[in-house]
C-alpha cells in the first residue's frame, strides 16, 4: 500500500470501527456491510459515500476559501514553522493565536497528565496536521482526523513532516460525528479549532467521550467564545456578508454552530454528565483590551477564545 500502510490496523495501535455500521473492523474491511476503508495515499479514508456527497459543497467552497486566504505554501519551510511562524505573513495573526494556545495546552493540560510518556491524542479538525507534528515531536502518539486531504491545506500536508519525525503518524479522512474508532481507546481528544464546524455539539461531543478512556480528557481549543448568543449570530452574518463580497458564497452548505456561549456549555454539561474545567491562556494586552474598545465604540463584541476540558468519569 501506498507509504507502508498495510491492511491491517495492529502497528496503528488503533482498533477501528466502520463508520457505516458501527461493526468493528477486521484489518479495514467490515465483515457486516462490506464497507472499506480505503488507503489514500497513506490517509485512511473512512467517509462513507453519502457522507462525502453531503459535504461536496463545504469542501470545494472551503479549500477554495482557504486558497485564497493562504493557508498553504509550496515550502516545507512553511508548515515546520507552524503554529509559531506565518512565513506566508498573510494569517499572522490567526497563527499568533493557534502557537499561544498550543503552548498554554501543553503546559497546562498535557504536561500535568503525562509528566513521563506520552498520551494516544486524537487530533480532531487536525487540517494541515501541524497539531499532531507538534505532539508527535514531544513524544505524544497522535492520530490526526479531517474532511480534508489536499496536500496544502489538509491531511496530505503531513507528507512535510515525514522526514522529520521517526515515523509518520496516522491520518484518516472522517466526520466527527461518526469516527472510526471503537470506543475508549485514547489518552485525550482534542477539537483543534474545530469543534465549532460540528452541526450537532451534542453529537459531537457524545462521540468523543465514547472514543476517550475512562480518566481521560475532552479538550476544546480555539473555538470563538461569545458572552451573548446575539453577538455570536451578527459575527455569522457579517462573515457571510464578506464571504459573499469576496468570494461569490456565503460558505454556509452545512449548518454549522459556529461558536459558543456559556449557556450552551451548561447544556453540554447536563446532557453528558460532565463538568467543564475553563482555561485563559493569555493572548496579550492588546487582545485582552478588545471587548472593553468594541463596547467603546459601539461595535459587536469580539470573538474570545479559552480552552476547555472535560474528563471522562466511570458511568
């Protein structure tokens, strides 16, 4: 198979589960409904066909939007240096953003939890995998999830890393609210950026805590945090007023959620049994001065960002 995946799932040290049926895998076949997963150049790709058909539009839209916005390079150079360097200088600011909250997340949650060896981490919403390079550089295990497998901006931009870490770490193309993995087999799980693209957070989050070990932990970084639901919903309309502008869609084919509020982590909270552990990594003086200058001069309340953390309890 292509880049040494053998079909079989044992040096993956991952059990997998067909996302079609639920049944449990045998190698990557599903002996119940025949589903395959199949190996793509070298990523996994467990998204049933309906599933792909589903999201067409939000991935041609999407990496279309991204190309634009340079979110990929030509160069190595340029995915080595994430999240701490921008070496496009076009989302500076953004990767500012990403490299504090990497770096208060291992500090702060990781560390304390695996002071010696490293953890099974589930990189949810992975992208260009610089989450799961980073942690498997640190002695983490990795296993890195997206819709995209473009060799820019998605999965196949781990291909840079390759020569830089002992051995490429897992990649498989899946949605988050049906993952190919059978339950409670990772350290921790980690919606990198990505648990406000989910349609359903409830689903979502239900199918994390299902693939998490029992004391282990659901991370959300980097997902926007607004004080008022009607702030969250204007900050939606003005980004697809511009998407419309700029790039003739308004990028909105899937109902994403899109960010979050107190009140919708206190439901998550109650429907899962879980309490959430909030974190602020700092971001500066500047970012920190943003709420009190938008209420100045009657603007939307801007988007804040924490990380929050959930561990999985016996039931």
């Amino acid at each position: 198979m292509a880049h040494g995946i053998a079909d079989d799932t044992e040096h993956l040290g991952i059990r997998l589960k067909c996302p079609y049926c639920q049944a449990n895998l045998i190698g990557f076949d599903c002996l119940s409904c025949w589903f395959r997963l199949q190996n793509i150049s070298g990523i996994l790709d467990a998204l049933p066909p309906e599933r792909a058909a589903h999201y067409a539009r939000f991935i041609e839209e999407y990496e279309r939007i991204r190309a634009a916005e340079g979110r990929g390079d030509e160069s190595e150079s340029f995915y080595l240096g994430l999240p701490y360097t921008d070496r496009s200088g076009r989302n500076r600011k953004q990767w500012e953003i990403r490299a504090r909250s990497y770096d208060y997340l291992i500090a702060h949650v990781l560390k304390p939890n695996f002071p010696v060896e490293g953890g099974r981490i589930l990189d949810l919403g992975a992208g260009n995998c610089w989450m799961s390079f980073r942690l498997a550089a640190s002695g983490h295990h990795p296993v890195a999830v997206d819709l995209l497998t473009n060799g820019s901006d998605g999965l196949g931009a781990a291909e840079h890393y390759r020569e830089h870490l002992p051995k490429l770490f897992p990649r498989f193309r899946a949605e988050l609210a049906h993952l190919p993995f059978q339950n409670e087999q990772f350290d921790t799980i980690i919606f990198n950026a990505s648990f406000h693209y989910a349609e359903n957070y409830e689903v979502v989050l239900r199918e994390a805590l299902r693939c998490v070990k029992v004391g282990g932990m659901v991370v959300i970084s980097d997902t926007p945090w607004y004080a008022r639901e009607e702030s969250g919903k204007q900050m939606i309309a003005e980004r697809q007023a511009v998407f419309l502008h700029r790039y003739r869609t308004a990028s909105d084919s899937i109902k994403s959620l899109e960010y979050l509020t107190d009140e919708r982590l206190r439901t998550l909270e109650e429907q899962m049994s879980i309490r959430w552990t909030t974190y602020s990594p700092w971001y500066g003086f500047k970012w920190s001065m943003r709420p009190l200058v938008a209420k100045l001069r009657n603007r939307r309340e801007p988007s804040r960002f924490r990380i929050y953390v959930a561990r999985k309890e016996l039931a």
